[in-house]
C-alpha cells in the first residue's frame, strides 16, 4: 500500500479531435523507431570501498524524457539537470533516454512499443525507479508503473522530495507539506475493495436493499484527512505571514531600502550574501541548499545603509505548488527596491535560467522592479565566453563569490539603484523625536550632529521625503 505510507509519511511530519488536412509534425523514421540514448549521466559508484564507506543504498534511476520541441541539445540539458535533481534527493542515475515525439503519450508518456523497451532496460540495469522529465498526470503513472513494473516518478515529486529533506523552519516545513500533500490529493491509489464508495439505495446502485457499501473505504479516509491537513497548515501559513508582514512594513517604514537577491537553484546567491555581509548562510553546491530567507543589514560604500534578503533558488517546470506555497517568502522579492539576479556563468545555457526567474519574478508581480543581472563563477570561464555574457544581457556584472572578483563593481552598481540623500538638512529635532534622529541615521547621510541642550542639532544629507518631515525642525546654518 504505497500511497498508504506516503500519506502517514508526509502527515507524520506535521503530526475526438477534428478533422484537418494536418497530419501532424513528421520525423525521420530513425527518430520515430528508437530511443535515444543521453550520454555521461550515471553516476553508479565503480569502487567497492566507497560503497562500503558510505554504507548505504542509494535508489537506483532511469532517467527518460519526450524531446518534443527546440533543439536535442535543450532536451539533453533538460535530463542533465533532473539527473542533478535526482542526486540531491538520493538517487543514483543509471541511464537516461529520450524519446522523439510531438508530445507524450496520453496513456503512457511513451508510446507502448518503447514503453515495453524501456521495461527491458530497467530490467537490465536493475532499476528501482523511473524518473519522467515532465509532470505526469495519475493515470499516466499508473500506466507505466503496470508496464515497466517498478516505481515510476516525475520531477515535480522528486523537487518536492529535495525540498522536503532541506526546509529547517517551521514556515519552509508547513509549505513543503502544504505542496506535497496538493500534489498527493489527486494521485491517491486504491485497489480492490478500497475503490468501493458508499452506497445507499436504490440511487447508488439500482437495485435497493443489499447494495449498501462497508461506509468510509480507505481512499475516502485518506482524502479526508488529507484535506482537514492541508486547510490546518494554510492557516498556520497565513499567520506566520502576518508575522512576515509585520517585520517588512516596520523595514518600509523606516525608508531603509531593500535588496533581493534572487536567482536559478546553486547559482551562488548564499555566497554572494555572505561575500557582501559575513551572514554565514549555508553554502552547498547542492539544488536548493536554501528554503528560508535570509535578510541582513549592509552598507553602501558612502555608508547608507539597505537590507540584503537571500531568497528561495528557482528551476525549470518549478511546481505551481511550491509557487503557491512559497508565495509568502517570495514576497520578499516583490517588496524590494532592487533585485539582483544571480546566473549561473557555467551553465550550458544561461538564457534558460534568466527566463525561468523572470517568469517566476512576473508570477509575484515584480517585474516593475530594477533588476541587476550578474553572473556568478566567472572565474570559471574562458575570456571568449566572457564576452558573449556581456553581449548577452547589456550591464550586466561578471563576479566570482569564490575569488571575490568584481565585488567591489557590484558595490558601487547597488549604490547607483538606490535612493541617493541629496536635500541638505540643518535643524534642531529635540530629545522626544529620536525616532527621526535614528531615521536620518540610517537612510541619510549624517554630515554632523551635536547633543545640546534642546535636542539634537543635525547637519545632514536625506532624502526628500525625510526631508519633509524634518522641515518643523530646521533651523538655519
């Protein structure tokens, strides 16, 4: 009964088409009759002493994918990354296979032919798992898991498994569960006497007395426990985002500006806080090493002060419902003055990730903001690809968090994005307005300042909204 112990697991924690001249795209006959091979993705141990020193069994996978669109390279990267999703979670990759065709089966994902191919190489290879590129729907699962005669999985539940093993807070626990168990409803599975539903008289099967059903079956059960979990933790959710908000309103009152740094999974945006802050945020070349955010306070280098909020990686096909669940830490994005997005220099294709932040950046209605494009581990790259980066995306920053090249750059582009105290201050603002004081201190640029008897005699640079409030206090030179 595996649905069975997935549920308790995952509650444990928490306690006819129409007619056309069409017919459709063709591909070479090659293409159509054999499944493509992806090189350079196992990872199966080869030494006998590293088994034994780790001293574990890792899931044995078969990666496969349906490359239906772009080019074969796109396809290949694509199962090159669910490969590195797979060993964050535990896996161990033993092959992977690419199917060319339009779309994926309906019933299947693969067609019957190489579905039944693939029930073969798993044999072979004495696979556990299968792990599909895509999101398959129930009956898909179901399907090939009666084909291929093992566990079969997509990437959506393998993302939700890594995020599951990394959350530390109680807020990064209750949306992962949250997700999990959106993802588990509709997928639940039931065999024999557990897929009977009640039943009572004639309106339920026709023949009256005798057709009552054993009542509450255990799918039914399973549903609704599930559904009473999930309406719990979206209301623990809501008031731990009041505490969310209450901390960012008090940062948007005191007019200190917000930086977010936002970015593909293991693009280094951990580093790069930790380069500009000294935060000590866990750094791990791992998929989604961070759940919860990380806000610091930091300086420009004319000494005005910003915050520096460390957010949630993102990924190709990122789940709706992680977007959903995370709405409220991702909100961090949506309330800042400057986002800067982090890339990955090193990745096979870059422009990829910039459009998967940028759509997920639009999902949390931030793309109005300023965004700051760097590219991280720069110094792993050769000075031609350096130049296309630059050709990429114009004013764009080239950085390493690792050798601390162009970090200084980076400085001095985030102090030119925010607001810049220019409206010149004198004034008197006495001892029971220390708020302003503190205000002036920290979104301002104090030029001198002297305790006197009646208060506090400043001499400053703010901002013009500061400067407003100030005016009831200025005095001349």
């Amino acid at each position: 009964m595996e649905s069975e112990s997935t549920i308790d697991r995952i509650l444990r924690r928490g306690a006819a088409a129409p007619e056309s001249e069409f017919d459709g795209d063709q591909l070479d006959l090659e293409e159509r009759e054999s499944l493509r091979r992806v090189p350079g993705l196992s990872t199966e141990l080869q030494d006998i002493t590293d088994v034994e020193y780790r001293q574990l069994r890792l899931e044995k996978v078969v990666l496969i994918g349906v490359w239906g669109s772009g080019t074969i390279t796109d396809a290949e990267n694509s199962l090159r990354e669910l490969a590195a999703l797979a060993e964050t979670a535990g896996a161990e990759v033993l092959d992977g296979v690419l199917q060319r065709r339009p779309k994926p089966d309906p019933a299947t994902y693969f067609g019957k032919g190489k579905a039944q191919e693939l029930c073969e190489l798993v044999a072979a290879l004495g696979a556990d798992t299968v792990i599909a590129d895509g999101e398959l729907g129930p009956s898909q699962r179901r399907a090939l898991e009666d084909v291929v005669k093992i566990k079969v999985v997509d990437r959506t539940a393998i993302i939700l498994d890594i995020f599951a093993q990394h959350a530390k807070s109680r807020e990064g626990k209750a949306q992962v569960e949250l997700a999990q168990l959106e993802y588990l409803l509709p997928r639940l599975r039931g065999w024999g006497d557990s897929m009977s539903r009640q039943a009572g008289g004639q309106a339920a099967g026709g023949v009256g007395i005798g057709s009552r059903g054993p009542g509450e079956t255990k799918i039914e059960l399973d549903r609704r426990r599930i559904n009473t979990r999930m309406a719990k933790l979206r209301r623990e959710i809501s008031l731990m985002k009041q505490a969310r908000d209450v901390k960012r309103s008090a940062r948007e009152k005191s007019k200190v500006p917000q930086v977010a740094i936002a970015g593909y999974t293991n693009a280094g945006k951990s580093s790069l806080l930790n380069r500009l802050t000294k935060a000590g945020v866990l750094v791990e070349n791992a998929l989604f090493a961070t759940l919860d955010p990380t806000i610091r306070k930091h300086q420009t280098l004319d000494g005005r002060e910003y915050t520096l909020a460390d957010t949630v990686g993102f990924v190709r096909s990122l789940p709706h419902q992680l977007v959903e669940a995370f709405r409220s830490t991702l909100e961090e994005i949506s309330a800042a003055d400057l986002i800067i997005h982090v890339v990955d220099a090193t990745d096979p294709n870059p422009m990829g990730q910039i459009k998967t932040v940028r759509a997920v950046i639009r999902d949390v209605e931030a793309s109005a903001i300023e965004e700051l494009v760097v590219f991280n581990k720069s110094d792993l790259i050769s000075e031609a690809d350096a130049v296309l980066l630059r050709g990429l995306i114009p004013g764009c920053l080239l950085i390493s968090t690792r050798t601390g090249l162009g970090i200084n750059e980076l400085e001095k582009r985030i102090a030119e994005f925010l607001p810049r105290p220019d409206v010149e201050f004198f004034g008197l603002i006495p001892y029971d307005r220390g708020d302003l004081v503190s205000r002036t201190h920290l979104s301002g640029k104090v030029l001198n300042f002297e305790y006197v008897e009646a208060g506090t005699k400043i001499h400053a640079l703010v901002r013009p909204d500061l400067a407003n409030e100030l005016s009831g206090f200025a005095t001349r030179p």
